[in-house]
C-alpha cells in the first residue's frame, strides 16, 4: 500500500514538473512574440483620478484637456479608416 502512495506521488510530481516546463517554454514565447505591428516610440500612461481621490466634476475636464492634447502632438494620427 505505501509503495503505491510513493509511486502515485512520484508520478503526479513529474507530471506537475513537465506542466510547469511547458508553461515556462509558453511564456517565454509569448514574450518574445511580435505583436503583429511597430511598437517602437510608442508610449503608455495611466491616471488613476478615482483612486487619486478627485471629485467626479473634475475628472471630465481633465480627460477632455488630456485627449486634446494628446491630439495635437504631432506622432499621433488618427487610425485608418477601413473602406
């Protein structure tokens, strides 16, 4: 009976090692996987006004003057439409 138990865990570790290698090997991939198109000079930010504890009347006029702005910088243009 014990024999069995050590072979049952035994296994079931050699299992869960082969499945963590292949995760790994996934991830890795991903990582390294292009994304289909440039991503060079892009940038990103985030502004987290609700947990800056700003008042809702002032969080629209914020992201309005922030999308106005991010318009007229001269390396972003609008997508492409699709005819």
């Amino acid at each position: 009976m014990r024999s069995g138990l050590v072979l049952v865990q035994v296994s079931l570790s050699f299992v869960l090692l082969v499945g963590a290698g292949l995760l790994m090997q996934s991830l890795l991939k991903v990582r390294t996987a292009s994304p289909g198109f440039n991503t060079r000079g892009v940038q990103d930010t985030a502004i987290d006004l609700v947990s800056a504890a700003t008042l809702p009347r002032v969080r629209r006029p914020f992201r309005t003057r922030c999308s106005s702005v991010s318009a007229r910088c001269p390396a972003w243009s609008p997508p492409p439409s699709r005819a």
